[in-house]
C-alpha cells in the first residue's frame, strides 16, 4: 500500500495519510525518548517490534470487546489505522507502584495495589503531561463526562485482559499507558500502541525489567530485553495446570 503525505512525524512514530480519508498509516521508528524528550538514542529494531506487539495486542483486545484504531499491518514496521481525533489524555493504569508514581508519594517500587490505580494527564508535552481528575478533563472540555466514564471503564477491562495475557507468558503488567480518539461517528476507540515502550513489563519470576526502562535507567541489555518481551508474546502460553486433578 502506498503512503501519502506524511502529517505528524512524533517521537516514535510516523503518521501518513492513506488511500482513504478515514484511514491512517502509521510507521514506527527506532528512535526511543525519555523524560519529555530530554534522553534521546536509538533502540536498534524497536519499530519493528513495536509494531507487531501492538498489533498483536490490538487484535486480542478487539476479540475481547474492545473497540480499537486497528485495521492491518502492511509492513514489518507500518500499519493501517482509522483516523481518530485522539482525546489529549494519557490514562495510565498501575497495577504496581513503579516510575512516577513511586516518586511522587515517596513509595518504594514493587507494591502490587489490592485496585489497579488509574490517572489521567493532560498531554501536553509542552507543560510536561501535567497529572488532572475528571473535573479539570471536564472544565478544559477534553472530553464529556460520558466519554470520561467510557474510557475508565475499557481502561480497566483492557488491564484485565493484558494482565491475564501477560501472566500465562511469565511476564507480570506492572503499568502502562493509553490513548484514546474518536471516530467519525463519535464512538470511542482505543488508538495509539501498546509495547514495551508504554508498558511496564517484569519477568515474573526475576524481576527483571524488560521494557524501555532499561533505556531510561541505562541499565543495558535493551535490545535483547524488546526482543525478549517479543518472543514472549509469541510463544504458546503455559499450559494451565487443569490436569492437577486428575487421577489417571
Ligand atoms: P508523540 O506525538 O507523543 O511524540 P508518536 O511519535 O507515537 O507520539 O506519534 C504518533 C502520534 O499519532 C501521536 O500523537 C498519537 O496521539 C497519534 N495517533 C495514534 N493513533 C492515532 C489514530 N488512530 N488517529 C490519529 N492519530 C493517532
Ligand atoms: N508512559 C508512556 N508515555 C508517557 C508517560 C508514561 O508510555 O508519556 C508509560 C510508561 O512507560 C509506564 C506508565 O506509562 O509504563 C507509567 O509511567 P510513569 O507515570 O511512571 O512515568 P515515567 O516513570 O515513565 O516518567
């Protein structure tokens, strides 16, 4: 599929027209940021698995009721999206104290919540993605209070269905953050990606940090720890232990 004029370039990805106006062809680059665009570098192959991860992810979602921008991948590192008009919100879903989160109330990381948390900021990246409540949503006309409620709800049930994929893949869902646009009928749509670079992902067993937090932290191992969490992803799940029961 031919790309069109190229509208946005952002810090991670592409975004071009496509044939049809209501569509959307995103290209996902290498470039990784950090801490608004103060650490820059290069995650060598990181667009490549961004994309399918998402992708992947996209799909599970949209099998489970989730309305999502995801049409088709065309390319090892593009994919055909609906244009939506994307609310200016990033709702951030914890379902451990980590990052920011950590730092802001003097917590130490690792303390799995009894509720997953769920935050919205503006984004803005000029103002740094400032932290605000439905009120200020509201009083800045971000969304109306339905939309708000709507995107809550799928953000929660989103968290579900990643934790549970996760799980049966050795990999525990510590964070991660969305995006959300409308269409043209004014339904709500989950857009944006989903990957390790808007993902808190640790090995379940060790720990092991194996998102782009090893880019941010300079702990190494980066493009091992993508390719990592990919073939994760792909493997077949562990089997459940439904046979414990049985006496054969
Ligand atoms: P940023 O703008 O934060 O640097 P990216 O480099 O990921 O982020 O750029 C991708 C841009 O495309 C983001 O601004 C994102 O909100 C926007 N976007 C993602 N999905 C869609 C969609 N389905 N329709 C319109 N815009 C989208
Ligand atoms: N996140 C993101 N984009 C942002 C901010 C956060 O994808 O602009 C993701 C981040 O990868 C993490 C989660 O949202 O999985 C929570 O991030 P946090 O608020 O702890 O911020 P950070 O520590 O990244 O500054």
């Amino acid at each position: 599929m031919e790309k069109g004029l190229q509208l946005y370039e952002g810090k991670a990805k592409k975004v071009f027209a496509a044939e049809d106006p209501d569509l959307l062809i995103v290209y996902y680059k290498d470039d990784a940021t950090a801490f608004n665009g103060l650490k820059r570098g290069t995650i060598a192959g990181k667009g490549i698995i961004n994309n399918r991860m998402s992708n992947a992810l996209m799909m599970l979602l949209e099998k489970h009721g989730i309305p999502t921008h995801y049409v088709r991948e065309i390319g090892e590192r593009e994919t055909l999206v609906k244009k939506a008009e994307i609310i200016p919100l990033e709702v951030i879903v914890r379902n451990i104290s980590a990052g920011s989160f950590a730092k802001r109330y003097g917590v130490e990381e690792g303390i799995a919540f009894e509720q997953p948390a769920v935050e919205f900021s503006y984004k803005n990246d000029a103002l740094g993605d400032p932290l605000l409540n439905d009120s200020h949503a509201l009083a800045l006309r971000l969304a109306s209070r339905e939309e708000l409620e709507k995107i809550r709800a799928y953000s929660l049930r989103i968290n579900e269905v990643l934790r549970q994929f996760w799980n049966t893949r050795g990999v525990t869902l510590v964070d991660f953050k969305l995006e959300f646009g409308r269409l043209g009928d004014g339904s709500i749509v989950l857009a944006d990606e989903i990957s390790p670079d808007t993902c808190r992902l640790w090995d379940s067993k060790t720990g092991e940090k194996l998102d782009k937090d090893r880019f941010r932290r300079d702990l190494g191992g980066v493009e091992e720890a993508y390719r990592e969490i990919m073939d994760r992803l792909e493997k077949q799940p562990e089997p459940e232990k439904s046979g414990e029961n049985l006496h054969d």
